[in-house]
C-alpha cells in the first residue's frame, strides 16, 4: 500500500508546522532509545519506564499540554496528540500504555482538580520524570461499574484514613504514586466518593505482581494494591470532598481521544508493516501483495483507520475549543478499540507462521491490543455512554 | 430522542483546526426555507417512488432560489465556501424526501454541471442555464457489457452529414438520463475523428438519434436511464480522444467526496429516524429502545456515523485545498456506502415489517444503498484505489 499521500491528507490542516517538528523528533528519539531495546525488554520481563520518562521529560516531552507554573510546557492537547501517535508507532504498548497513564490519566487529574500541595509534592516530579504515577480505581468487585468501588476513605482530622484492595495497576510495580478512587464510609451515589494520591510508601501500602497476562507482559501491572489504613492528608485529595468519582469521570472522556490517537497509530503501523511484508513475500511467483484478496482486506480497514482518526481529531479538537466531548469520546473510543484489534487480527494472520512467534511484533500487537476493549471503558460501556447520551 | 449531532455543531469556534470554517448562516437559513416550503410537495417521499418523479420541477425551482448558483465557484471564485454550500445543500436534501431528491440534485450539480464548468470547450450557455435550474444534463459512461472497465467501450464515434460527429451504442444506469437536455457520453473513437484515438468525452443533446427510457431498478426509483444513440448528432467535443477517461478520473475525486458527504447524512437520517421508532414502538410491555440489545445496535451505528461524518468533512477541506489524493476521496466513499449500507439494514430490522413496508426510510435507503455502492466507482474499484494511495 503507497499510503504516504494518504498519511499527508489525514493530517492536512490539524497540525502546525511546529508539531510535525515535533513528530520527526519524538519518532527519531524513540526509534533511538526504546525500538532496538524491545526485544531485550520482553526478554527480562520488564521495562525501565523511569528512564522512559526522565528521557522524554529531558526533552520537554512530558506534560507538555500543562500550565508552565506547574511544571507543564504550555502547550495544547495537539502536542499530546502526537506524543500518542508516536507511542502507538512502536507497536509495543507496554510503553505506551505506561506513558499515557502517567502523563494522560494521573497527571492530568492533578493539574486541574490538584492543590499546590498535591502539584508540588506529585505532579511537579512527575513531569520531571521523577515521580511515576499509577492509577488505581478497579477492583475485584468494581470494574465496568467504577461507582462500585468498596476500598473505604474513612475521614479524620486532617485527612482520610484509607482501606481497601484495588486490583490490576499498569505500572504498578515501579509506580511511586497512585490515584486512588474510593467511597466514602456514610455516602452513596455519585458524590459519595474521594480521589486520593497515596504514595507507594506509605505506611499500610503493599503491592503485588499480577499473574502473567495475554498481553502488556513487561508493563509491570501490579495485581494487588493492599491498602491497609494508610493515611492520607488532606492535600493529597484530587478534587472536592464528595466528588472523587465526578473528577475521574471528567478526566476519562478526553484521555480517551488521546487513547483512540494511540491505538489508530497502532493499527496505521500495523497496515503499512503488513503491506510491506506482503510485497517481499513471494508466493507461487508472486509478491503476495499483488493478489487481490489481501490487498482488499488492508484497503477495506486502512478507509476505517483514516475515517475514525478523522473522529479523533474532530474530537481533540472540540476540546482544545472547549466543546462538549462526551459523545465523540465514546463514539472515537469504541471504534479505535474495536477496529484496531480487528486490524491486528487481520494482520497477524497474514504474516502466516511467523507470526506466531511470540516475540514478533505482529504477535505483541495482537495480544497487546485485545486490551483497548476492556480498559479505561470497556467496549460495552462506550455504547451504554452513546445510548444514554442518544435518550 | 436526541437526533444525531447536527453537522453543523462540527461547525469551528475561535482556535478550531476543524475542517468546517464559521458555518454560513444566511445560506443554510435559506436551505431551511427551501426545504420547508417544499417538504409535502416537491420533496415529499412519495412523489420519488414513482416512475417519473419531478426533477426537472425540482431543479428549476432550487435553481430560482439562487441555492445552486450560489453554491458554485467560477474560476477564481471562493472555492472553499462554495464547496462547503454545496455540502451543506446535499446534506440538507439528504433528509428530505427519504433522501431521494438529493440523488438527482448530486447528479445535477456534482457529475454533469460540474464536468461542463471544468471543460474549456462548453458550450457557452450551458453552466448558467443548468445553475439556473432551467436545464440539466447527464454523464453517459457505463454500458450494459461493461461500467468498472470503461476502456472496453463499445460506443463509438463516426461522421455525420455536414462533417459533423456522431455516436452510436448503449449507455445503461445513466443517472437523470430521462430529464436530461445533454448527455455527456463517453466513446471510442476508433478513428481519431476528435484529433486523437481513444474514449473521447462528446456533448449530445437529447434529441434526433437518442433514446432514453427510465430503468426500473432496485433503488434511485426513477432516476436512471437507458439511452440508445442512434448516430446521434454531437453538438461538442468536450474531451478529444484518450483524454475523455482522464478527465473523468480527476473529475470523480470531487464526486466520490460529494457522495461521501450525502451518504453520511442519509445514514445519519436513517438512523434518527430509527432511534425515534425503537422509542415509540413498545414490545412485550416496554418500548424497544429500553432493550440493550436494541440501544447498543443504535450506539454502534451512532460510532459509524459520526466516523464517515468526520472523514466527509476532512475530504472537503483537501478538495477545497486541490489536495485530495484518488485514494483518499476512495476511502471516504467506500466507508460512507458501507455505513449507510449497515445503518440501512440494521433500521430496517428494528421497525419489523413496518420497516419492510415500501416507502419506509430505512426500506428506500437500503435499496438505494445497494446502487451507491456501485455508481461513482463500485466497493472493488474503490479498494483498489485505495491501495494504490
Ligand atoms: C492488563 C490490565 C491492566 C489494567 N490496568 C488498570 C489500571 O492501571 N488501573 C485500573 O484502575 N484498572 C486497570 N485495569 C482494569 C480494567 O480497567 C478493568 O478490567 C475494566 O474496567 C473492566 O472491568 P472488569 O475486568 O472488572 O470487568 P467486569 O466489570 O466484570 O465486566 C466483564 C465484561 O462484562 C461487560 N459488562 C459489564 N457490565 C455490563 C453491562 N451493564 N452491560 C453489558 N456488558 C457489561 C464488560 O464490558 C466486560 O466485557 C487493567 C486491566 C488489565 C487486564
Ligand atoms: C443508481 C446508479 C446510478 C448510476 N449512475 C451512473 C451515471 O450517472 N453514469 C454512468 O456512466 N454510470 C452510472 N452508473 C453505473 C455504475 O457506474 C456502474 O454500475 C459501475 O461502474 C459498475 O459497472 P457494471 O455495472 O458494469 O459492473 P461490472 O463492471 O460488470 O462489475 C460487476 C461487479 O464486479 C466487480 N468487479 C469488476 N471488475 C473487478 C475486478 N477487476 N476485481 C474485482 N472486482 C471487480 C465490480 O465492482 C462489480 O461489483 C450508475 C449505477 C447505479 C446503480
């Protein structure tokens, strides 16, 4: 597939000189840094996202959307639309998923629901590369139905005292902070809860592995976060007393588009390594690309990826301008997740045999993909959001 | 119910990188007026199921409201704003009539209007009649042995008396071929009578040597045509030979993202209408709509369409910019048929045998859905266009 005027027409009027600037350099950092180390990594079972981060925050690359008084660059969404683009590039979403939940899940919430405590003592570092951020809100008994959540801030003077189990947390071995969604002991309902950062040594805090996982292998996912009466200040609370989950419903709609950025580059890459694999692969005498079967089934899914990052954009875009997004998240998040693994499926397959090999990208995007439909909004949670919103 | 975003809501604030400039206002206003005043006459859903349904009434009378002159760029003109009207028009006749008027006013503005106002050899007359709704013309390239492969002509051109031109053969599915006054036809000319060799694209009015008789098809119910050409007169050679299928392959990039941009908002309309029904229509004691199964169909679809809409809106601003790739203006219309073609079928099974009824939007969208994925490039050209970039 000849897609380079195809890539120019996608992104023709949504990005400034100065972003593609951007890209040329993130793509030729990360190519450079991370690419050749993949397979290491894979190998020891983890990766050093600290140096990921501390690397990409040398560069101005981290928080690049926030305010410049909290450590931020100034700079809108788009810049963050491209860091997306190029994580999703590597096809190795270990990476991708660590960074986008540090800089587009946590930091987030505390650049705008944050105090000066809670900026100084987390978000600053983390944007530093510093301090890495988890985020904790699914538990045994609470995932689709966030609301659902048991783990317990029960209030005291200054602060909360916090108990409770959360279970699988990207990151979570190495994390040095997370955000923690709890219920308060006497309330119900949506403004019954608070959203705590807990630091990972704190007092009462343990985590534990996960047990291995189909994809996301070397992301270190924690399986447990035990916390057993940790306390936490008040200046740690993200948001007001009551409106935890409000907050963290907030930050989920728009770090969806961003999450939809990532997986379209996902899937953009995984189409082009296809078409390129199926060029050089002769069969019967013939690049297998010529056949028309195949060539018909990467067509048929790159219209999809240029037509639902189209939506992305459209999406990123209402909220730089501060529309309502709540639908084209929804909307953008179900389509990406949904086409994206379809796309790796349809690829995986016509690698043949060597991709099966677990060590193959193909593969690695395969298993790593099957993850966007369940999490930060399960496919079937995006269509009760667009169903709600339809009346 | 909540109807599908209204397009115009993708429409920019201050800072947006959106596709769609400041929306215009005082046009989409007298759109509205238009469509209003016309809903239960002209445009009403009925008077397109029958075998002659009035479009020359129709055009005439968009063409006195000033929306089609409007909605054109003379050379030098404001392109872009002209373009964006014209989106506008066809997205506002996409929910009128069960979208069907809007087939017949996309042929006449965006195939034949069109293709006459790029061709230097027009014949003067003929744009300003056609903008003013007073004429109208059709672009006569498939024949019944073949429309994917058009370098298999079997029309050809010969001479006349007087030292004219003349074509003979067979056009099939020629869009607004009954109420055309010209046909634009597409035919070999074997023997270099236009200058050069090969498919040339010839003027022919409908007159002497020219037949045309309505096709009943599966959809677009009275809108395409037979045309038999009996050594019909040529009145211009708009395309010398060998160069009539190169102007028309730049000329469908533009068409293949009109049709986008309609089929995006026939699905939209389709869809509303649906949400609509599944609310009113109660089963087993509940309305439908209160079904999960039901609501997630609706929701998925809702994806779909806000998806095409977005890559509709995108392949505007690139034709705007004269930089829209084959394999783009492909992409957009291939998903914009496959979604209406889903949207479609899916409504119709939720209203039940209503929906089968004739005449039900969902009923005449599927039906029409089935000849959009073939005229302006079929499904299987469009993916080998966009495999080519
Ligand atoms: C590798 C990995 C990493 C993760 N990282 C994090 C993290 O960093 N932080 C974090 O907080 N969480 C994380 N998660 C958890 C993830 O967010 C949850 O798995 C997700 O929210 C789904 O919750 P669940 O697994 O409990 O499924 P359930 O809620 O039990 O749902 C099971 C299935 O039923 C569907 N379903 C549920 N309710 C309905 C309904 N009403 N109608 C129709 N269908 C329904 C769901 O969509 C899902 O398909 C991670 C998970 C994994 C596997
Ligand atoms: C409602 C409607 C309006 C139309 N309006 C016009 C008009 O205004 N002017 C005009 O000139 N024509 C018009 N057409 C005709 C349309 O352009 C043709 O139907 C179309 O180009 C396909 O040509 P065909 O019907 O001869 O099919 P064929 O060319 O015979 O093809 C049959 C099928 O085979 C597929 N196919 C063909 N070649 C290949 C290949 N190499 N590989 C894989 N698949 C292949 C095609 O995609 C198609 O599905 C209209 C058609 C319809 C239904």
């Amino acid at each position: 597939m000849r897609t380079a005027a195809l890539t120019v027409a996608a992104r023709t009027g949504w990005f400034t000189p100065a972003e593609d600037e951007l890209r040329a350099r993130l793509t030729e950092h990360l190519e450079a840094t991370v690419a050749p180390a993949v397979d290491a990594w894979e190998r020891r079972g983890t990766i050093p996202l600290r140096e990921i981060l501390t690397g990409l925050a040398a560069r101005g690359w981290l928080g690049m959307r926030f305010g410049v008084d909290q450590g931020g660059g100034g700079g809108t969404a788009w810049e963050h639309v491209v860091l997306a683009e190029c994580l999703g590039a590597l096809l190795f979403d270990s990476v991708g998923m660590g960074v986008t939940v540090h800089n587009d899940m946590v930091a987030p919430m505390l650049a705008e629901a944050g105090g000066p405590e809670a900026v100084e003592r987390f978000l600053r570092p983390a944007l530093a590369g510093r301090c890495l951020l988890g985020h904790a809100v699914s538990e045994p008994g609470a995932g689709a139905d966030v609301a659902a959540v048991a783990t317990t801030a029960t209030p005291e003077p200054g602060g909360y005292r916090l108990t409770g189990a959360k279970r699988w947390i990207v990151a979570g071995l190495t994390a040095d902070a997370f955000a923690v969604l709890a219920r308060l002991p006497e309330a119900r309902g949506a403004f019954g809860h608070v959203l705590l950062m807990v630091p990972a040594d704190a007092p009462g805090v343990r985590v534990e592995p996960a047990d291995a996982t189909l994809g996301l292998r070397t992301a270190g996912v924690a399986g447990q976060l035990r916390l057993d009466g940790v306390f936490v200040p008040d200046g740690h609370r993200l948001g007001g007393h009551g409106l935890g989950l409000v907050t963290q419903l907030r930050q989920f709609e728009p770090e969806r588009i961003l999450s939809a950025c990532r997986a379209i580059a996902m899937a953009d890459t995984l189409l082009l390594r296809t078409a390129e694999r199926l060029r050089e692969r002769r069969t019967f005498g013939v690049p297998i690309a010529d056949r028309q079967q195949p060539a018909a089934q990467l067509a048929r899914l790159r219209a999809e990826v240029e037509a639902v990052r189209q939506l992305a954009y459209t999406g990123i875009d209402r909220w730089v301008t501060g529309g309502a997004v709540n639908t084209v998240s929804a909307a953008v998040k179900l389509r990406s997740s949904r086409l994206t693994r379809a796309v790796a499926r349809t690829c995986l397959h016509l690698h043949g045999a060597e991709g099966q090999l677990s060590t193959h990208p193909v593969n690695r995007a395969f298993r790593d993909t099957r993850l966007l439909s369940i999490s930060t909004g399960s496919d079937e949670m995006m269509l009760t959001a667009l169903a709600r919103l339809r009346g | 119910m909540t109807p599908v975003t209204p397009a115009s809501v993708l429409a920019t604030t201050v800072g947006s990188r959106c596709p769609e400039g400041a929306a215009d206002v005082e046009f989409a206003t007298r759109v509205d007026a238009f469509t209003d005043r016309h809903r239960d006459g002209l445009l009403a859903a009925d008077a397109w199921e029958s075998a002659g349904p009035p479009v020359r009434e129709l055009l005439r009378a968009v063409g006195e409201a000033g929306l089609l002159r409007d909605a054109w760029a003379d050379r030098g003109g404001d392109r872009a704003t002209a373009l964006w009207r014209a989106a506008a028009l066809h997205r506002a006749f996409a929910r009128v009539g069960n979208g069907a008027p809007g087939a017949a006013l996309l042929t006449h503005l965006e195939v034949a209007t069109r293709l006459l106002g790029v061709l230097p050899t027009t014949p003067a007359g003929l744009v300003p009649g056609a903008l003013a709704g007073s004429s109208t013309s059709a672009l006569a390239a498939t024949e019944p042995d073949g429309g994917s492969d058009l370098t298999a002509l079997r029309t050809t051109v010969g001479a006349g008396s007087a030292g004219g031109l003349t074509v003979t053969g067979t056009k099939w599915f020629i869009s607004n071929a009954p109420y055309a006054d010209h046909l634009l036809v597409l035919a070999d000319d074997r023997d270099g009578r236009t200058g050069r060799r090969g498919p040339a694209l010839l003027l022919v009015p409908a007159g002497p040597g020219v037949e045309v008789t309505t096709l009943d098809g599966l959809g677009h119910t009275g809108l395409t045509g037979a045309v038999a050409l009996d050594a019909a007169p040529v009145a211009a050679v708009l395309a010398v030979g060998g160069h009539g299928l190169l102007v028309l392959m730049r000329h469908w990039i533009h068409e293949r993202v009109m049709l986008a941009v309609r089929m995006a908002e026939l699905a939209a309309s389709v869809l509303d209408h649906a949400v609509a029904d599944a609310g009113r229509r109660t089963t087993f004691g509940v309305p439908l709509i209160t079904n999960q199964h039901v609501r997630f169909t609706l929701a998925r679809l809702d994806a779909d369409v806000q998806e095409v809409r977005a890559m509709a809106g995108q392949s505007l601003r690139l034709l705007a910019a004269g930089a829209c790739p084959g394999g783009w203006a492909a992409a957009g219309k291939h998903r914009a048929a496959a979604v209406l073609a889903e949207v479609a079928d899916e409504a119709l099974q939720l209203s039940g045998g209503d929906g089968y009824r004739r005449g039900h939007p969902a009923e005449r969208a599927l039906r029409d859905a089935t000849g959009l994925a073939l005229a302006g490039g079929t499904t299987e050209l469009m993916l080998q266009q966009i495999d080519r970039g």
